[in-house]
C-alpha cells in the first residue's frame, strides 16, 4: 500500500458505473452517440482505425512519430488457443502505437491497436493490459480518454486496445450490435491475447483487462469467465451485465470506479454498484465489511479485506462525479475528479497481482 496525503491508498481502485449503458441508444440520442466519441479536448479523435493488414505510423507516448516495420506482416492468424508466452520469437513491434492489426476470431476479421512502450525489452517479459473502449468508441479515443499509454509507459506495460463490433462488445446483455448479434468478444479477448504473445514478449501470468463504460462491462464479463487468462480486471463506469450467474474459475481481483451523478450508467442503477462490489467481495472470500483505503475530496475508496489468495475487490466512488474516467479532467457527461487518475491506481494494482 501506498501513503497519499496522510492517508493509505491502495494500489488498485476504480469506481463502478454504467449500470445503465446497456440498452443500444437510438440514432438521434445525442447524450449516447456522444459517449466515448469525443476526445478530451473536445474534438474528434477521427474514425475507428481500419482493419486492413497495414500498420499506420502514429504518435507514441512520448509525442514522437514512430513508423512500422513496412516488412512486419500483421495478417489474421488461425485462433489457436493461447500459445505458450515467453520470448519464444523476435518482437514484430518496435516502440510507439500500432493500428489496425488484425486477426481472425472464428472467421471474422477483428482489429486492436497496440502501444509499446519506449522501456520495451525484447529479452525480457512484459505485462500486457488490454484495454476495452465504451459504446459508441474506438481504440485511439479509449487511449485518449483513459490516458492510459503515459501510465503503460511508466510501469513497462504493452496495451492492447480492442476494436468492438459496431464499436460496441458483447458484456451479455449489454451492449448495441456485439450484444445483439452474441458476439463472442471474450473468443476475440483470448484470441487478441494469444495473438500479442506470438509477436511480443508477453508475460503470461500477468495479462490483465479494464476499460471504460461498455468496456467496464468487459472487464467484470472477463472476471467471470476468463480468470484463468486474466490476473485481474478493473472496471471504470462499467457494470457486471450478465444474463446468467458469474463463476469465476478461481478468486480474481477487481476494481471499481463510478461517479454518484452518472446518467450514462448510473451509480444506483440495476445492478446498484455498491451491492454488485460486495457481490464481488463475497465471491472472492473476502471480509464483509469495507475498510476505507482513500478519503480525499470528492473521491472515497473502500476496499474489503482479506480475500481468498490475496486478492483485491475495491470500490472508488466519486461524489458528484459523472460518466467519465478520474484524472482526465476532461468529462463529456457531468464533472470528473483529479484527486486520483485512475490509470495510475489501475496499474499499480495490476502490478500486484501474478496469475496464481
């Protein structure tokens, strides 16, 4: 744990919302099209990246413009299951952002975009966070919104970022065409992650997955049903939307951060956050009661103690806070919050924890 303005902070906190973001929004609701297509500053991140076998030179972490090997060959590949990880091959990628890479999930062409940071060792194993974007969204304006390629930078960390079918994923009952079509985005999940250790250095006991709103929803269907890939998830403005029960295959960490005032998904919503955090916390053996682990402004993070296998289950809320994503002060629905970014929580809670 870590020590914030006198007070105790714990690695991994996030805030749960989008209870209510599962229903597919019609063509002329703004406030819906509006979630997650807008970049930070207000202007229009461009549109979702091409799934074409080319790689696009854009610019890294650092502001620097990398440029693909024009020799690499990033075409679909068969999904066969994760392949063992390691650094059985030489890395296709070099530093910076990668577009449009694609494979095949069961003979549908999917797409992600990869970030690898400048740190990146090609001898060595690197954690990979796979990093889901909301409805309505697209890779390059998930890793602006969520500001998650700085903090990746910083800990050594590749990131994925997944591109939805009808910019949307397949939670379970949630959300627009992934969920109306039974999409198998936890197949692509598998595959996407297999696909990255056949081409980088990918540590396979430290994989891990978050997102934000429709992509929260990911990262709780995930915990539920691919604990045995994933070491831990965390949730931003996301919910659990599954039709069905969620079984874990072993105890699984999980973190949650959701405004109070979320329109989008709302903070006491179906399910309610809080309840559906303590859920979680049952699921994983832990204590009943939450311990607060950071009490500064208008952000509370209460975590429950005690899990099963050393696990942890935490619950950022932010009063007042809206649909958006703790420490971009940036927010497209209702007011953010900067006394914590929770890239930076995020990724210090995956560094805790190892596949078991």
């Amino acid at each position: 744990m870590r020590r914030s303005t006198g007070l105790v902070r714990i690695p991994s906190l996030l805030v749960t919302a989008l209870g209510l973001g599962c229903a597919t929004p019609s063509a002329g609701d703004a406030s819906s099209s509006a979630d997650d297509t807008t970049s930070t500053d207000g202007s229009d991140t461009g549109n979702s990246p091409g799934t074409t076998a080319e790689l696009t030179s854009v610019a890294d972490a650092t502001g620097d413009t990398t440029t693909s090997d024009p020799t690499v060959d990033p075409s679909s590949t068969e999904d066969s299951g994760p392949p063992p990880m390691g650094c059985t091959v030489a890395s296709l990628f070099t530093p910076g952002v990668h577009t449009g890479i694609t494979i095949d999930v069961n003979g549908v062409s999917r797409s992600y975009d990869l970030f690898v940071p400048t740190t990146y060792d090609p001898t060595a194993l690197h954690p990979l966070v796979v990093n889901f974007h909301g409805l309505f969204g697209t890779p390059p304006q998930q890793a602006d919104f969520s500001q998650f390629n700085p903090t990746a930078e910083t800990h050594g960390m590749l990131v994925a970022y997944p591109e939805g079918i009808g910019q949307s994923f397949n939670a379970g009952v949630c959300c627009g065409q992934a969920s109306s079509n039974d999409v198998d985005d936890v197949g692509f999940a598998r595959a996407l992650v297999a696909d990255v250790a056949l081409k980088m250095c990918v540590d396979g006991t430290r994989v891990y997955a978050t997102g934000m709103s429709n992509g929260g929803h990911m990262a709780h269907r995930l915990a539920c049903e691919a604990a045995d890939l994933f070491a831990a998830t965390s949730s931003v403005a996301g919910v659990l939307s599954l039709a069905g029960p969620c079984t874990p295959s072993r105890p699984i960490s999980i973190t949650q951060y959701h405004g109070t005032a979320d329109t989008i998904v709302q903070y006491d919503g179906f399910p309610n956050v809080p309840d559906m955090m303590a859920a979680w916390a049952a699921r994983n053996g832990c204590a009943a009661v939450a311990e607060t682990t950071f009490d500064q402004g208008d952000t509370l993070c209460r975590t429950w103690p005690g899990c099963d296998g050393g696990v942890e289950v935490s619950l950022c809320t932010i009063e007042g806070g809206g649909h958006c994503w703790p420490g971009n002060a940036s927010c497209i629905f209702g007011s953010s919050t900067t006394e914590l970014h929770a890239s930076e929580e995020i990724a210090l809670m995956f560094d805790s924890q190892v596949l078991p």
